[in-house]
C-alpha cells in the first residue's frame, strides 16, 4: 500500500474560512486542485494548478491516477463521502493512498435548518440522477432531505407529491446553506411557485390527503397502480414472490419474462439501490414495464428485448432471478449457472406442462415447491361471492 498521496476535502459555501486549520494547510500545499467551477470559486488564491471536472466525468479516475507522485487535492461539496465524488474515488482508488477531510453535509445543515432528527429522515439524492426515484419515498408524515440537480427540481417534486395526493406537503428550499446569500423558501406542494437558486437542498414534510395514493415500500402494492394487460404477476403473489427473492441493498435482479415489470419495480423499491433487468421479447410490455418503473420510483429498471436463454448471455451475474415465463431447464440451467453464491431464485407456474418442468427438476435441485390459491371477494349479481384466481406453483431456491 502507498503513502496517501490524494486528500480529497470537502469545502462549503463559507470557503476556505470554514476549514480546519490542517485541512487549510492541505489545500495550500497542493501541488493540482481538481473541481468545479463553483469549487474553485470557493478555494479564493491559491498557488496550485486548477484542474476542472473532466468531461466525460468517467475520466476522472484516470486522470487522477495519472497524478500519483504530485500533492493532489480534489474539492468536493460538504462531506465528500456523502452522496459525493469522494466515494466514487474510494472505490477505484486503494483508500489507504487517500486522505479525506469532511466538512459539514447540506444534510447536517439542513436538519438543523429545519429542527429535524437526522436520524429520523430520509437522505436522498437525485442530483445528476433521475427525479423519479424519489417517488418511492413519498409516505405519510415521512421527512425528506433531498440534494437537488438545479432549479427547476423542487417543482418537479411538487408535480409529483401534488399528483399522489401528498398536495398539502410542506416544502423547503434552503439554498447556499453556510453563506453570505444564503436563502429559504417555503411553500405547500400543490401551490409551489417559488424561484430558487440553482445550488439548494429541498426538505419535505409528507402530509397525506384522506384519498392519497399509499404506496409502501413493502412489496404487494395494489395491481391497479400498475399498466397492464391482464398478464401480470397479481398482488398477493408478488408479494410472496418478492419475499422469497429477498430484496437487498444494492442487489440484481434478472426477471425473467418481466411483462408489465411488477416484480422488477417492487424489488428496485424494497431495498436502496436495489437493481433489476428486465428481459421481455414484446415491445407493447416493455413500454407498460417502463412507464411502471417512471411512476412508481423505479426509473432505473434495465429493460432488454430479447428471448431467453439468448438474452441472458453477457449480463452481469444477479444476487436473485425470477423467471415468471418461459421456464424450461435450458432457461433455468443458464439462470442458476450465473447466479452469485447465496442468490436466490424463484420460478412461478400456472400451465400444467410447466408445472411437469418446475417438478422435474425441483426433484434434481432441491428447493420448496408452494402452492399458492388466491380467492378474492367479488360482486356476484346483488350478492359478493369469492371468485379464484389461477393457483400458481412456485418453486423456491438458495444457491449455496
């Protein structure tokens, strides 16, 4: 392991007044001072050669690296390891050659704007990312502390409260947190109007309309938030499904025959940072999968055109697969070969030939076979009577 040989300091809106006095003599050390505009702005005179961000952003590691042997210094805002540039270094670069510094995060200033608990907030960020996937958040009398992309995004947000039904919502714009021009902006969700400074962190105070649209976190959402033809995986199956997949941080999914994207959107809403690829060979379900991914807060589900076992081949290896069509042992052999140690898979049947397929090769593999009987009480003339849905046979596997 190198010496460190790259501090990476994190630096807010009062500039190099606001740091430590060690952290200063870093930055006035430096040999190359990489940032943003904004970061060079903040760091006033100083003596290193000012690198901007490159373009494509991509080439930032390499450039770095390229660097090794000089006093480097990357500027980033607040606590670099918070939703920052800084993490993404750490990952490609050995951490023991760096040296970070953090400054106070605009989520520390914000909660103490507003008198909130950081410990009993949601920390999110759809800065550069797509404002969709704040949407899973939105529940009643959840706080949200949100690190924006310009402008324009606290109405993008209250566009989507309003059309939840979360109008009443109490919005906060706090922009240039810690300096001479900071700002605030208060409003309501379904009346938001204000302008705010490009730079700004937006806090969020749920309040939820008698007829607001619950959307929880936990799998099983209603089947008519979703578009679809009929041909989905239902409600109280999901739900099951998705318990035996187990959704974690981070983790894929390959969901085989997606249809309208269900499974995929409630496993990428279960677990932070949760991923899935979708492979699904008709256009018209596709498109339903997308526009379900858009509005439920999962906009970056991977859809693929393609039939299986073909498409499979080239995709990163999953922690889980669902296969909810096309079964057959090709299928599965290719899916349970790629899957990583400790990922699970999970196969739903409704025919009886795929059924004899499911059983054959649960007799080979191992693994739970469940039969799930769903009943739902529907009008029957003047009368409500329970109407099934089709059983489905689910088989259930760890690979170990």
């Amino acid at each position: 392991m190198s010496d460190p040989w790259l501090h990476i300091v994190g630096i807010g809106e009062d500039g190099l007044d606001g740091l430590l006095p060690a952290t200063r003599a870093v930055v006035d050390a430096a040999e190359v001072i990489v940032g943003g505009d904004r970061h060079h702005e903040l760091s006033g005179l100083v003596n290193a050669e000012r690198i901007a961000w490159p373009s494509p952003f991509d080439a930032l590691i390499d450039m770095l690296k390229g660097m090794q042997g000089r006093r480097v210094v990357v500027l980033a805002t607040g606590d670099p390891l918070w939703f920052s540039v800084g993490a993404r270094i750490g990952r490609a670069i050995d951490p023991g050659e760096i040296i970070y510094h953090p400054q106070l995060s605009a989520f520390q200033l914000a909660s103490a704007r507003m008198g909130w608990s950081l410990a009993d907030v949601e920390t999110l960020t759809v800065h550069g990312r797509p404002v969709e996937q704040m949407i899973a958040f939105i529940q009643p009398d959840a706080r949200l502390l949100i690190l924006t992309t310009g402008a324009e995004t606290p109405g993008q947000i209250a566009t989507f409260l309003s059309a939840r039904g979360f109008g009443q919502s109490k919005m906060t714009v706090l922009a240039n947190m810690g300096g001479a021009e900071e700002a605030r902006f208060d409003g309501v969700a379904e009346s938001w109007d204000h302008q705010v400074p490009a730079f700004n962190t937006l806090a969020v105070e749920c309040i939820a309309a008698p007829d607001a649209a619950l959307l929880p976190r936990v799998p099983g959402l209603a089947d008519e938030l979703f578009q679809h033809d009929g041909t989905m995986t239902k409600q109280e199956v999901r739900a099951v499904t998705l318990a035996k997949l187990m959704p974690m941080r981070g983790a894929l999914l390959w969901d085989i025959g997606t249809g309208c994207g269900s499974v995929a959107v409630e496993w990428m809403r279960a677990a932070r940072y949760a991923r899935a690829i979708g492979i699904e060979p008709r256009a018209d379900r596709r498109a339903m999968a997308a526009a379900n991914a858009l509005a439920l807060g999962a906009p970056k589900l991977q859809l693929i055109d393609g039939r299986v076992p073909q498409a499979l081949t080239g995709l990163e290896a999953p922690d889980a697969v669902f296969i909810g069509g096309g079964l057959s042992r090709e299928v599965f052999e290719t899916a349970w070969s790629a899957l990583r140690p400790l990922g699970r898979l999970v196969v739903n049947v409704v025919t009886l030939e795929s059924e004899a397929v499911l059983v054959a090769l649960q007799g080979e593999f191992g693994g739970q076979l469940v039969k799930i009987q769903i009943q739902r009480a529907e009008p029957v003339g003047p009368r409500t009577g329970w109407r099934p849905l089709m059983p489905v046979t689910q088989w259930s596997l760890i690979k170990r």
